[in-house]
C-alpha cells in the first residue's frame, strides 16, 4: 500500500469525500486521486498539520498504527475530531436559511476543524462591539434554533437578518414581536437596538467561539 492509498484510507475512516479532504487541507481538487502513489513533501506538511489525528509514520511508511492516540484527552477517541463548514466572507451579508435552499452552499465553504460535536457551522467576527470575549478574528460555532420554542435570553446568538449577520446578546423586548441586540464592548460606543421578528430569517445559538492567534 503507498502514501495515496493509506491517505484515501484514512479519508474512508474519517467519513468523508475526497474533494472535502482536500478542501480542508489547502489541496486542489482532484490533486489525490490524480497522484500517482506518492504526495509531495509540501502537501504532506499541509495534510498533517490539518489532521492532528493522523501519525506521519504510518501514513508516510506505513508503519505504527493509523491514528494517534493521544492528541486530545483520555476520555476523546481521536477518531471524534468533528468536522464544520466555515461560511466565507462573501457570504456574511447573505441569506443562511439552509445549505441546500437559498443560502450558501457547502462547495462555495472551507471545511474546518471544529473542538465540538453538534455545529452548523462556523463564521468569522468582525467588528469590536463584542469584545472582549468576542475579538475581531475569531470564530464562532453555531448552532440553528427554533425561536418560537425557546429563546434563552442573555446568551449570545448569530442573527441572520435582512440586513446581514449580527452577533450580538438577545434580551426580551417590551414592543410586541421585537428582540433587543446587546453590545459586550465596555466603551458604552454601542447601544442597545432592537429587531423585528420578521425581519429575522434565521437564530444561530453560539456553542463556541474559537480566538484566532
């Protein structure tokens, strides 16, 4: 067995598609399947520091087992490292309403590591008015709710409204079908506002959020 067919291995193992993989990785689609046996030293270098889970003797020598055992914690398998999309840039002022429906599409996304099970997906800050928790850079993971069942307030939520992506605190409104929007920047630079329900497509809950360095 050579370094191509381990790899495409390892893929099956992870449940996932070529073409994914190699979005994650940085690659160029169809650069696995069109290899002849071996990778080169440099898509290997990127493969491995884009699968934690993956040993770099087995995979390049064939030797030892597939998967390191102890890259996260003694109570995580290292085959649970979970995957999510991560909407791009271009896609912040559109429509989340679904993958599959009229919003942004999963081909159109860069596959991402994420630490937790359970996300939609993931979407980058930008702006200071949730700082400090919340940096410009970082990103958060997010989770799809139903707000007519239940809407903790004063947690932190990705509002897909029609005038783009907020992420802000949500607080109950004393006008009848409205949210409030609050600020975590101490500056006092960003006031509290509210949104009409209508005027809301979607109501993300954040899981996580993941600081960049």
């Amino acid at each position: 067995m050579n370094t191509k067919e381990r790899l495409i291995q390892y893929i099956e193992r992870k449940k996932m598609k070529v073409a994914q993989f190699e979005q994650l990785c940085g690659l160029s689609n169809g650069y696995i399947r069109n290899s002849k046996g071996s990778i080169g030293t440099k898509k290997l270098e990127d493969i491995l520091n884009s699968c934690p889970d993956l040993n770099r003797e087995w995979l390049i020598q064939g030797t030892g087992d597939m998967l390191i055992t102890n890259i996260i914690n003694k109570d995580k398998e290292p085959s649970d490292v979970y995957y999510t999309y991560l909407l791009p840039q271009s896609a912040m002022g559109g429509s989340l309403v679904g993958f599959g429906a009229d919003g942004v599409f999963p081909e159109n996304c860069e596959l991402v590591i994420s630490p937790i099970a359970g996300v939609d997906f993931a979407i980058t800050i930008y702006g200071d008015s949730m700082i400090p928790e919340y940096q410009p850079g970082s990103r958060v993971l997010v989770k799809r709710i139903d707000p007519n069942a239940f809407i903790a307030w004063g947690n932190v939520y990705v509002l897909d409204t029609i005038n783009g992506l907020i992420v802000k605190e949500l607080q109950p409104s004393d006008s009848d079908g409205r949210i409030i929007c609050h600020s975590h920047n101490p500056s006092g630079r960003y006031k509290d506002f509210d949104v009409h329900i209508k005027d809301i497509r979607g109501i993300y809950r954040v899981l996580a959020c993941v600081t960049a360095k």
